[in-house]
C-alpha cells in the first residue's frame, strides 16, 4: 500500500448562466457562505462575496496517494466542486485549484527568546 498525504486544496471558480432563482438563493444565503464560513472539509466548504456576486471559492480536504501528487488532489477536489455545484444547480466556469500537501509542508517556528 502506497503513502497516503492530506492536501488543502481551494478550489475557486467564476459564476456562469446562472437563473434567476439560482442568483436569489445565493444571494439570500451569502450570511452562511462568507469569510467565517472558510473551512477545510472532505465535503467542502463554499464562499462567496455578494457584491458583485461574480467569483467563488470552495475548500477540500483530499486524502490521496503521495505518488499521485498534487495534481490529482486538485483534480479530485475540482471534480468533487463540479458535482456539489450542479446537485445545487448553479452555472460555474473556469474551475482551478491551488493545492498544499499538508506532509511536505515546512513549518518555521520561532526561536524562543532568550532573556
């Protein structure tokens, strides 16, 4: 069995043919999609501004074999964006991703202060 990473992966997109109901219901609804809302999940978490209500975003955590890398992650996460968008019926376009694996990451600490 190969190792597996964990991946952040955003996933962000532009609104496109979006009905007229399609458009009110993100727009009452954009209290629950905004900067508070901004999570790393398996399912995803979609954000928005209202004004102009033009691009989104949409953040994944994705469990995947190291070997494939970090393209696969952003391909499973935008396929998984593509899937949640059309079961809300929304019209997208321009889907791109920007992945982090979350194993290979370098975290600089800060040298305790000598007193």
């Amino acid at each position: 069995m190969s190792e597996q990473h964990t991946y952040r992966v955003i996933v962000r997109g532009t609104w496109d043919g979006l009905t007229e109901e399609g458009r009110a219901r993100l727009l009452t609804e954009a209290a629950d999609h905004g900067l508070t809302s901004m999570r790393f999940t398996e399912e995803g978490t979609l954000t928005y501004e209202p004004s102009p209500l033009k691009h989104f975003s949409m953040r994944y955590v994705v469990v995947s074999d190291a070997a494939d890398g970090e393209e696969m992650a952003g391909a499973l996460a935008e396929d998984r964006a593509e899937t949640a968008l059309r079961e809300l019926g929304h019209g997208f376009t321009g889907l791109r991703s920007t992945v982090t694996d979350l194993d290979t990451m370098k975290v600089n600490r800060k040298p305790a202060s000598r007193r």
